[in-house]
C-alpha cells in the first residue's frame, strides 16, 4: 500500500491529508499523478504542478514507485 501524503493548497484540493493506494501492480511516478487526479478534477489540476518525493526522493515521469512507499505531495511554495 502506498502512502500519500497531501500538503497546503494539494491537501485542501484534496479534501484531506492523507490516502492510502494500492498500486495494484507496477505505478510510476505520471501514473500515480493519474490516478490521484482521475475522480477529483480540483487535484488533478493542482498536481500537475507539485513535485512528488518518494521516501524523500523526488520522483517524476516515469521512475517506479515502490508499493510500500511513503509519497510527499508538494506544491510549490512561494517566499523567500
């Protein structure tokens, strides 16, 4: 089971903090971004632009996501 963690505007797009996926097989990276997005046009929207972090790793594209990670959704941040 993966474990994604939502933060700032992901997690109010969201409508949580928190979910639990099962990969139901090999998931990558895009494809865990579908998945998320596929029944919640609002997050889909704000994760096309959030970094993903696997177990602290950024992660994108096509790189795999193990099914027992635990997956930061981070949207940008602005300040400085």
């Amino acid at each position: 089971m993966i474990t994604v963690n939502y933060y700032a505007g992901a997690a109010d797009a969201a409508g949580r903090d928190t979910t639990d996926v099962d990969p139901g097989g090999v998931l990558t990276a895009d494809g865990l971004l579908g998945l998320l997005g596929s029944d919640n046009p609002e997050l889909a929207g704000v994760l096309g632009a959030c970094s993903l972090l696997v177990e602290g790793r950024p992660v994108a594209g096509d790189e795999l996501i193990p099914a027992d990670a635990r997956v930061d959704v981070l949207p940008p941040f602005a300040g400085g």
